[in-house]
C-alpha cells in the first residue's frame, strides 16, 4: 500500500504541482489485489480523532508534522 501511495503521489506531483498533501483510500481485496477509491487534496482526518482509540490520529499528526517540519 504504501508503494501505491507513493507512485499515486509521485504522478500528480509530476501533472500537478505544488500538491501539499494527499488521502489516499485504498482497500485489499480477498484475492490481495489492491484497489483505489479515490484521492483527496485535503484529506479530512476528524474521523480519526473521534475514534476511541487514537494510535492512528496521533500517527497521522506525528508524521503531518514531520513532512511540514522538513519545509
């Protein structure tokens, strides 16, 4: 999955550029193929944050953080 992101981050940097940041929505299928539903410009991550468990909201910040830190 993360490959996928990668190469989709990659192709619209290369036909869109300036893009800050991406949502990729991906899935895997029972058959382990890969498939993408769609990709935002502005993710929203407030799903994240109102989840009783917050691992996946921190690591979202934790790592928002770091890409805008190497600005």
């Amino acid at each position: 999955m993360y490959a996928v992101s990668k190469e989709i981050a990659k192709t619209l940097n290369r036909r869109f550029t300036g893009l800050k940041e991406l949502g990729v929505d991906l899935t895997v299928d029972r058959n382990g193929k890969i498939w993408i539903f769609e990709v935002n410009t502005s993710p929203v991550i407030k799903l994240f944050k109102s989840l009783k468990d917050k691992t996946a909201y921190q690591q979202i910040n934790q790592i928002r953080y770091q890409m805008f830190a190497k600005r």
